[in-house]
C-alpha cells in the first residue's frame, strides 16, 4: 500500500523542522559557549557561522553516506579508511581558514603563528582539536541515526515475525475447515442413500455452520457465544448419523461465557477428534461428554467420550497437533492441554488463561 503524498510532505517537512533546530542549537551553543572569551564579538560569530557548514558536511556525510554504505554493511576497513580522509579534508579546510584568514584579521581573538604554517597540515594536535570540535555534532546525529536504525530493524523484524505467525495460523486454520467439511458431507451422502427425511435439516445446518466458518471466524479472537452456536450445530449433524444409542452431552453456563472471546475453531477440533477417533463406528453405548465453564479467568473445556475398539491406543487423532500448534501460537504460556487415555475413555482437557 502506497503512502498518501500528503503524509509524505508532512512527514518531509517534521523531518527538514527538526534538522534545521538541531543545528540552530548547535550554533548557539557554540556561541554562548565562547561569549565572553573576547570582546571581539563579530569575530565569535563569525568564527562559529564558517565553522557551521564543516559540522553539518561531516555529520551528513557519516550519518546518511559512511554508516549506511560501510559500517551498516559490515565493511569496517572502508569505514575506517573514509573517516580518517574525511576527518582529514574537513580539518585541513577549517585550518585554512582559520591561519590564512580569521587569525590575521582577528588577531586579538587568536594568536597569529606565521611559523607553525609551515608544519599546518601535520600538526596531529591540532588536527586532534579540531576534528573533536567539529565532530562533536555528527557524533550526536550519528547517535540518533544507529537508534533509530536499530529501532527499524527491529521493527521489522516484529512484523516479519508476525506476518509469519499469522499464515502459519491461518494455515492451521485451513486445515480444520476442510476436515470438518468432508465428515459432514460424509454423513450428508449416507442420509441421502437411505432417503432420510433428515437430510434438508442436515443440509441447513451445514449451510449455517460453512457460513460461521468463512465469514465470521477470521479474527484472532471471536465471542464464546458463537463457538457454541458452531459446536451445538455439528453435535446435532453427529447425532443425526449416529445411533439412538449413542450419548451425547453438552453442559455449559451461557451467562458466564456470554462476555468472553476465544480462539475460532479450537473447541470443535476437540470436540471432532473424539467422534472421529472415539466413535468411529458409532457403537451401541458410546458416549461423548462435554463441559465448558469458566473458573476465575481461566476457561475450562472437556471432552471425555467412550473409545472405539478400532482405533489404536496410542492414537492422538488428526487434529491435536494442529490445535496444540494453533494453542502455542495464539496462547503462548496461557494454556494446558492435558489428555487422559484409559483403557475404556479418553479424555482432553483444555484451559486457557483469559486475562
């Protein structure tokens, strides 16, 4: 998505704003600094407005053309290098000035030393003072541009990291949707071949329930209310197709969940995995208990249902990875997933942290 030119320009003229008051601070700094080290107060001025220009050419040029081109970049030895001829350059021009110019026009401000021009531009002292003097600025610019760089950095390194979270989510996410699609359709097909007046129920269901699933549960969070709307919708679709004799339960408080938000999806795949797994052929006596409450903020969700004699004992269905996954990425130290495998039952108990 493009940046409106508007906030462009403004965002431009914030920047050029701040540049030209840190300099102005600059300047009257040095001024105020050296106010009362001679009556000469032109040459103070004057002295501080040629030595501006020196500043802002070394604190440009570290700031947006030797730290971004060589130090960012991890070519030391060139930074280096760079900086000593810049520093050098800049110094040798402010020399220049100040010996052939400013001393023998102010000679109260400076004392003039016509012999130490012969060693001028290899005098390291000097050079030494000078370079502190005029650095001091870029110095401090070159501060603010590594944190800011820095802070950048990071900050996209957060949002690559959360883009990346988010398709791995909804990645998850799509793998459930289809998995409940094909067992309903599934039992949609069965009820069709034995002519069953229940299948246009069955059918309307469906239809509710594909609905809540591509257009109303793409948020992060989505209200508790609605996930036992999709829940009691799929238990109806299951008992359709399974025998008389199969027990279903569903006990839940709706005024206590009615203000609070959870996962999409989460719930069902739970619920899912036991019918899938525990009631595969749908024997005489199975049975599914559910219960979802909340304790203080933590959310509380079994899932106990009766096991099929043809699923392994060790199974952990098709789902409890993806869910634990989806868990880690969307309640990370907020949760516990517990799985209670007997001989005759198996169990998942879920809570959540909702603080």
């Amino acid at each position: 998505m493009s940046i409106p030119e508007s906030s462009k320009t403004s965002w431009f003229s914030k920047r050029v704003g701040l540049h030209v008051l840190f300099w102005i601070g600059v300047f009257v700094f040095n001024v105020l600094e050296n106010w009362y080290r001679s009556e000469d107060k032109a040459a103070i001025i004057e002295i501080y407005t040629i030595q501006l220009p020196l500043q802002m050419a070394a604190a440009y040029l570290l700031s947006y053309v030797q730290l971004p081109r060589y130090l960012f970049k991890k070519k030391y030895i060139k930074f280096i290098c760079s900086l000593l001829v810049s520093v050098y350059i800049i110094c040798s021009i402010y020399a220049t000035y100040k010996a052939f110019y400013f001393e023998p026009l102010h000679p109260g401000y400076f004392k003039p030393d016509p012999a130490g021009r012969n060693w001028l531009y290899f005098d390291f002292l000097k050079y030494l003072m000078y370079a502190v003097t005029i650095y001091t600025p870029a110095t401090v610019m070159a501060g603010i541009k590594l944190v800011r760089t820095r802070t950048e950095e990071e900050r996209k390194l957060q949002s690559l990291e959360k883009e990346k979270l988010q398709t791995e989510l909804s990645f998850l996410k799509n793998q459930l949707n289809p998995h409940f699609l094909f067992n309903t359709l599934n039992n949609l097909y069965m009820l069709t071949l034995k002519s069953s007046p229940q299948a246009p129920e069955v059918v309307a269901k469906l239809s509710e329930t594909l609905d809540y699933m591509l257009y109303r549960c793409h948020e992060r969070l989505v209200p508790i209310k609605g996930e036992i709307q999709l829940i009691e919708n799929y238990l109806l679709l299951e008992r359709l197709r399974l025998s008389n004799e199969t027990i279903i339960n569903f006990n839940f408080q709706e005024e206590e969940l009615a203000s609070n938000t959870i996962a999409p999806l989460i719930m069902l795949s739970l619920i899912e995995n036991a019918f899938k797994h525990g009631l595969a052929n749908g024997k005489e006596n199975s049975k599914v208990d559910i219960k979802l409450q909340i304790r203080g903020q933590t959310l509380v969700f079994v899932v106990t249902n009766t096991k099929s004699s043809s699923i392994a004992s060790n199974s952990k269905g098709i789902g409890l990875k993806n869910i634990q996954r989806q868990l880690e990425l969307i309640y990370p130290k907020k949760y516990k997933l517990s799985i209670d495998n007997k001989e005759e039952t198996y169990s998942t108990e879920l809570q959540i942290n909702l603080s």
